[in-house]
C-alpha cells in the first residue's frame, strides 16, 4: 500500500493568488506524479486554504479528487474550518458537534490510522482520550495523520509560533504502546523527522512553499512542491519525499 500525504495548499479563491504562486497547479502536478509513482491512499493534512475557510476552495477541491481514484481522507488545519470539510467531503457522520472537531480511525494493512484535528491549535481532552484508547489497543504501529507537530521540531520560525499541541499530553498518548507511534504532520513546510522512544514525527513538505530551517525570522528555503510516500509493509514502512516543479502566476514572471 502506497499513501501519499500531501499538506498545506494554501489555495486562495477563485480570482485571486496565494502570494503570485499557481498552488492549484501545484497541486494537480504532484497528484499525477504521485498517481504515477503507484499511490493509493491520499491524505491532505490541513491548510487546505489560504488564510481563512472558504467553501468553495473545499468544493474546488473536491472536484479535483473526484478526477482521481486515490482513497482520499482530508483532516483540517488552522486555516480551516473542521466542520465545512467535514460537509464537503461526506464526513458529517464523524464530526463532533459538541467540541467542533473531525476525528476517526481506519484500518490500513493492519495498522490503526488515526485521523486527528488539531485545527484549533490542540486536541480537546474528549480526542485525546480518544486516541489514547485507540493507541493502547493498537496490535501493529499506529500511524496518525494531524495538522500540527506535537513536538518542536528544531525549526526556529515554526517552533516560535503557538498555539501548538501539548507534547506532555502526546507522551501520555503514546507511553503504553508497545510499537513506535508514527505521527505524520504537516504545518512546518519543512521535510523533517523527529524520533523518540515511543514516537517518530515526519513533517511533511508543503505543496505551496518550503520555510527555511536555521533562521529565527520568517524566510523562504525554496518554492519546490513537495509531498510525502508512505510504504505499509507487512513488517516495516518506508517513507520517501519526492518535489515537483512549483509554479508561479503570470503576473510574477
């Protein structure tokens, strides 16, 4: 099984640009290339819009992954609305009304997959618990799918801004598993990988832009699109980042 995560898109209305980069032809160049490459499974990790909610950037989307026929599973981010992709995308069912959060499980090769929403900036203590059972009663490595890194991830710029999840709170999650945890995150813009005793944090690659990772203020490293592959073995995974050519309006040639 191949699982592409692809993560901050950062799409602008229709009429407008995200900062003179086409993020919308970022996006359908790395689903055919991921296509190609033998992907399956999609998940989009959050930031699907540029800076605040917007309906018909979800409905946009959604049209662009009916075109493919990737498993697809889209978890919100701190630019989105939790409750607008859980109606765009069928997912109403799995929504938490009472603490306006989108969460679920499946099964993939074994493994649990946890889809979490940190789109608030943390985990409300109804999802934490949550998660906690499901790891605890996990056979295989749980693999977790959530917008924000529940760790810093020695990335000055990033590591600075809040809100961000409790890391104590992610130790207590994942201090009873008797495999590694594999948590899968977006926000950073970087490729990054954070190992511990129970857990492995793989940041992925932006579609819209890569943050660079030495300084304390704001800088661009490179405008490549990037996403992540997830191999699922029978008793390994393999992970591998792969970049395509990003794409610049017109109006900033």
């Amino acid at each position: 099984m191949k699982i592409i995560q692809i993560s901050d898109i950062h799409i602008a209305p229709s009429g407008m640009t995200t900062r003179g980069v086409d993020v919308r032809r970022n996006l359908t160049t790395i689903l055919d290339d991921a296509k190609e490459r033998g992907g399956t499974h999609l998940v989009i990790s959050g930031d699907l819009c540029f800076d605040t909610p917007e309906m018909e950037v979800y409905q946009w989307l959604k049209e662009v992954l009916d075109g493919y026929d990737f498993v697809s599973n889209i978890i919100a981010g701190n630019h989105d609305d939790s409750r607008m992709i859980a109606a765009t995308f069928g997912n109403l069912d799995r929504f938490c009304f009472e603490e306006n959060e989108l969460y679920w499980e499946d099964c993939w090769g074994g493994h649990p997959v946890l889809f979490l929403d940190s789109a608030k900036g943390d985990l409300s203590p109804k999802q934490a618990h949550w998660a906690m059972r499901r790891v605890q009663q996990a056979k295989k490595s749980p693999l977790i799918f959530m917008h924000h890194p529940p760790a810093a991830l020695s990335v000055p710029y990033m590591d600075a801004l809040l809100p961000r999840p409790d890391p104590n709170l992610f130790e207590g999650i994942v201090q009873n598993s008797d495999q590694a945890v594999h948590i899968f995150v977006g926000h950073y813009h970087v490729d990054k990988v954070l190992m511990s005793e129970k857990m492995v944090i793989w940041a992925c690659p932006s579609t819209y832009y890569q943050i660079g990772q030495t300084q304390k203020e704001f800088t661009v490293d490179h405008r490549r699109s990037g996403y992540r592959m997830i191999e699922l073995w029978s008793d390994h995974i393999i992970c591998s980042t792969h970049y395509c050519e990003g794409y610049q309006t017109e109006e900033t040639l």
